[in-house]
C-alpha cells in the first residue's frame, strides 16, 4: 500500500518513485505521519515547517492517551450504554434486543416501516442495518442471530440534508475539547455525505467535507480514494456553499453532551440534522484526523496550532 501510495503521488506530480517512497518513510519517523497522512494532508507540497502544524494519527494518539480515561471508553464504545447514558439528546425511540421479549418488541416496532439495527460494538458503519418491519417475530429472531442488539428508530433528517443525499444520514462530526477551564471548545468540524450506499462513512464509501464557523461548506469534499467532488455524482447537487440547517443547535448540542462525560475530554460527536435542531448518532473517543487539503489554501497550515491553544 505505501509503494501504491508513491507511485500515484510520483505519476501525478512527476517525482521519482524512490525519492516519494523514501520522503514517506523520512515523515513517519520525524512527523508521526502514516502513508495515508502523507498522501491525505499532502505532505509531499510541503515544506517542513508546513508540515509541522498537520495534526498526524500519530500525534492525535498521544492526545487521546493524554486526555480520555480508556475507563470510559465504553460509555462511548458500546452503542446501548452510548443511548442511555444520552437518551435525552437522541431525539429518538431504541430497544435492547438482548433483553427484551418478542411481545416487547412488537410494540416498538409498532407504527414503524423501517428500523434501523446496530451491532453494539461495531464502528465505521459495519453491522448497521436498514429492516423493514414486517414479521416482528422473524425479525426478532434474524436480529439477536446477527448479534444487532440495538435497535432504534429511523431519523428523520431535514429536508435539504436530504436533498443532497437521501439515502444516507448524512451527519456532521465535530470535535470537541473540554479545557482545563470546564468549557468545551470545538476545535474541527466535518459534514460526511454518504455516496451509493446506506451510510454515510468514510471507510464504507462515503465522502467527508469541511465547514466554517458558521455551517457552510467551503471545499471540495473527497472519499477514500482520494477523489474530489464539488457536485455530488449521484444527486447532482451542489456540495461547496451548502450550508448545514440549524447548525447552531448542533454545537450547542455537543457542547451540553461534553459535559456529562468529562473524563473524555476529547471527543468526536456524529450529529444528525432534523426539521427541528440536531440529535446525536454517537460519539468516538478516538475521533479520526480529518483537515484541509493544503492545496486548496492560500497559506498552508493545519489544524495543530488550534489544538495547541487549549491543549497544555
């Protein structure tokens, strides 16, 4: 995988294979940047003071070892503990398939088309499931068989998130700090846009962007293989300038939810957007290392200074 990683950046900028290969390996060791940080963040458009201010997943390991209690991590990890512990920002109805009987579950699903089941310690969007319901008992039974114990119902996402991609929720991710002040502090925000698929994950196919302060898109979002899209392929919609509905209630939201779980102190929040305000989908205490591309910056610079300012 890294040689692949040389040779595309060598054929798309003219670099000698070797010489990339080579300066991957030289930025593992001086900058903690993996192959895919590397290609990724860039690095091979960079000078070494430029690359000094990337936020690495080397560097952002050291900062969940320093400031998440590992003790914790199951508040977050574990999708049944997650929903209880913050059923009063999930704006939705879920049921414990473990532990509850066929009778029980039938009345949940009462009402419903869809449910949507989640295996309880899974991430990326694996072991995620949409089920129409129709025979409850056969569901029950299909349900504790794959182990998807979690079972919630549909959200509902407002009407122009789903306009530009319906079949996934799409949902913002924003990292949030508590500082040694008790104030929360989001430090990064990204909208991941599903693609030909059910959700919305990178690592299933999605794409991911980057907002501004105040919601709005400002560059082109891009997949795992690295393409770019201003417009979305399957909607035709216009990605860069949408901006998110209600995106003031969603940092108010995760500003509230930091606070019930401080021994994480360092948080990435999947938030879903609805008619209304904002829900929670789940929280990751390893929150990935998502920033812009230096190419589409005039002065490039990652998010690392920014982290700095509240993290001693």
């Amino acid at each position: 995988e890294m040689f692949r990683v040389a040779r595309k950046i060598s054929k798309e900028h003219s670099k000698l294979t070797l010489i990339t290969f080579i300066d991957i390996i030289w930025c593992g060791f001086r900058y903690g940047a993996g192959y895919m940080d590397y290609l990724e963040f860039e690095f091979y458009l960079l000078n070494g003071k430029q690359r000094k201010t990337f936020l690495t997943r080397a560097k952002n390991n050291e900062i969940v070892r320093k400031y998440n209690n590992k003790e914790y991590n199951h508040l977050l990890n574990n999708k049944i503990e997650f929903n209880e512990m913050f059923k009063d920002y999930l704006d939705r109805d879920f049921i414990d398939v473990s532990k509850c009987t066929k009778k029980e579950f039938k009345l949940f699903c009462k009402g419903k088309k869809y449910v949507i089941a989640k295996e309880v310690d899974n991430c990326g969007g694996v072991g995620v499931s949409k089920e129409f319901v129709q025979d409850t008992n056969r569901l029950y039974e299909k349900l504790r068989k794959n182990k998807q114990y979690l079972v919630e119902e549909v959200i509902v996402q407002n009407s122009k998130v789903s306009k530009l991609y319906p079949d996934s929720v799409n949902t913002l991710r924003l990292f949030t700090f508590l500082d040694d002040n008790g104030e929360v502090q989001v430090l990064n925000t990204i909208f991941k846009i599903g693609n030909k698929g059910f959700v919305d994950n990178f690592a299933s196919g999605g794409m991911y962007t980057f907002l501004n302060d105040n919601g709005e898109v400002i560059c082109p979002a891009i997949n795992k293989k690295d393409d770019r899209f201003t417009v979305h392929p399957e909607t035709k919609e216009q990605i860069i300038g949408f901006k998110v509905p209600n995106f003031d209630k969603a940092v108010e939201l995760v500003k509230k939810a930091s606070l019930l779980i401080p021994e994480i102190r360092y948080v990435g929040w999947d938030v879903a957007i609805t008619e209304k305000g904002a829900c929670l989908v789940e929280g990751n205490e390893f929150p990935g290392v998502f920033q812009i591309k230096p190419s589409y910056m005039d002065e490039p610079e990652g998010i690392l200074p920014k982290y700095n300012k509240y993290m001693k």
